[in-house]
C-alpha cells in the first residue's frame, strides 16, 4: 500500500481520496456478501438469532411468604434481595416441584 502524506494533500485531493476508499470499501463488501451467500447455501445470514426460549414463560421457582414469585430469569426481585440481606438464604423461597399447582405430567409419546 502507497505510503500518503495526508497532511501535504489539497481539499480536493482529500475529497477525491474518499471517494476513492468509499468505492473500495463498497466492491469489498458486495464481494464479502457474494462470499457469505454461497457458503449459506442462497440463505441470507442475519446476525443475532437470539435465544429459542426468549419471550417464552417458565413456572415460578420462587415465592415470598406474601405470595410473590419469581421464575430464576433476569435480575432478582427486590424482595429477594432484601431478604437475602437479611441473612436468609435463596433456598428458603424454593418452591418445591411437587407443591407447585397446574401442572400435569406428559404423557409419554408410543
């Protein structure tokens, strides 16, 4: 790569560079996507596919003694939190599996 003293440069030679490196850069990523096209199979690749259980609810794990519950996603409720502070222990709002209500075992598929 030539070695330019940019500072010696006019305006419009500097203008004229841009264009020059923006024109690059274009041709560079159309070829960089042909690329990533054909490795995908003729799929277009979008970055972030996120996690499959996002947006998805899961049973309480934990409850308060005045009857809130929190689900172990995300940050820690403030009750939590305070309780915790307290010198409890996060098992003491456990909800045991077997008390928890609505839910009914699957059938197994034959």
């Amino acid at each position: 790569m030539a070695n330019v003293n940019l500072s010696g440069m006019t305006v419009e030679g500097l203008m004229d560079l841009r264009k020059r490196v923006d024109k690059t850069l274009i041709e560079r990523r159309a070829e960089i996507e042909r690329q990533l096209a054909a490795l995908a199979g003729g799929r277009r690749v979008v970055g972030g596919g996120g996690s499959a259980l996002k947006g998805r609810k899961v049973p309480p794990k934990y409850r308060s003694p005045s009857g809130e519950t929190w689900a172990g996603r995300g940050a820690k409720p403030r009750w939590l939190v305070a309780a915790i502070k307290g010198r409890k222990k996060l098992d003491d709002f456990f909800i045991d599996k077997s008390a928890r209500k609505g839910r009914r075992k699957r059938r197994s598929k034959r």
